[in-house]
C-alpha cells in the first residue's frame, strides 16, 4: 500500500475548508530524478521548436547570371558568378534549408517518471495549493482569488476539465499560466514557482500517472 500525503484545502477566499486531501506518495511523495527531468525538458523545448529558419543557396539567390569577367587574362582569379558563395551577397552553402528535423521521443515511462519527480519536488517544498474549485469569470477575480491563496509568483494553474471563462479571465494576468489536468508538462512544473491546482486536477494527474 502506497503511502498517503495529506493535504489541506482552500477555497477561493482562501479559507482551510474541514476536509483534507491525501494523495497518493507514489506521484506526490517519490525520490526525486534530476536526469529523466533534464530529458523531458529537452525533447518539450526541442519539440517547440517551429524549424522555419532558411537561408537562399547560390541557386535561390537573385542575380549572378554572367560570367563577370572573362576566364583567363585578367590576373584576378577566375569566376564563373557573382552569386557564388565566396562573394558578398551570394548564397548560403550549409545553411537552414527549411525543413530541418528537431524531433526528440521520450518513453512513456520515463515522461511518468520525470512528471512524477517534479510534483514530488512541488510537494516537498510545499508549493502545491490544492483549491476546491476555481470559478473567476473576470481577470480582477481571478488577481483576488490568488492573492487570497498566497500566491504572489510564477505560477502553474491545473484545471480538470476546460473552463474557458476562468481561462480567459487569467489570461491577462502576468506570471500565470493555465492547462488540465492531462496536460501538464515537466517543463511547466518546473518553471512555476507555485502549483495550484483544483482538488478535481490533482485527482486526475494522479489517476493519469499511476
């Protein structure tokens, strides 16, 4: 039997509401992985990457269609186009072409793992404010509710399903960022100073990494 982490929960005055939550210390409670951590950071970052960077090759480049001298007698060294890499405006040799690859793959597994360790560090840290609901429709609601909360910094709010109202509401407000529950990333967690999430969301997250 995994062992339990009792938390406690507010609601959005941030009043401590009778019940409390345990989570499950398997996804809450483990040793933390700094390396499979470090990997899914890197394929999340190298995964964001759009890749549209392009450079022009000789061929692509406007221009350079005579020869500009003649080959042999004029002392200079011989050139076939003005457009030739060596010369200044023509093209690129081993540049971005457009449709370059940065693609990483991580296993299931280890993705668990890593998200695991971060919600563990999280936890450790007591950074992880567990809400009963969240119901701001307006931006100056959603400033009162977290301020009411105690959180005053970067922060990562865990919906369980869509609210686009709430979603809307907190967009306009610097330093926080909103996603559910299936679609947290280590990245996230680890960028946030503070994870708030709704007592639905953590259910869920756990549910999804056990």
């Amino acid at each position: 039997m995994a062992k339990r982490i009792s938390m406690v929960v507010l609601n959005q005055n941030g009043e401590e509401l009778e019940k409390k939550v345990n989570l499950n210390g398997d996804v809450f409670g483990i040793e933390p992985n700094t390396q499979v951590m470090f990997d899914a950071v890197q394929v999340y970052q190298a995964n964001k990457r759009q890749a549209t960077a392009k450079t022009k090759t000789r061929a692509e480049v406007r221009g350079g269609g005579k020869k500009p001298w003649r080959q042999k007698g004029t002392g200079r060294a011989r050139a076939g186009s003005s457009r030739s890499p060596i010369w200044v405006g023509g093209g690129t040799v081993f540049g971005p072409i457009g449709n370059q690859n940065f693609k990483l793959k991580m296993n299931k597994k280890s993705h668990a793992l890593a998200l695991k360790s971060a919600l563990s560090i999280k936890a450790n840290e007591k950074n992880i404010v567990l809400v009963e609901s969240l119901t701001s429709t307006k931006t100056k609601e959603v400033v009162k509710t977290l301020e009411a909360l105690k959180v005053d910094s970067k922060a990562l709010v865990v919906l369980a399903e869509e609210n686009e109202e709430f979603t809307r509401a907190a967009r306009n407000v610097p330093f926080v960022k909103v996603v559910l529950a299936n679609n947290v990333s280590v990245y996230d967690l680890i960028n946030a100073t503070k994870l708030v999430m709704t007592v639905d969301a953590a259910k869920a997250v756990e549910g999804g990494l056990k």
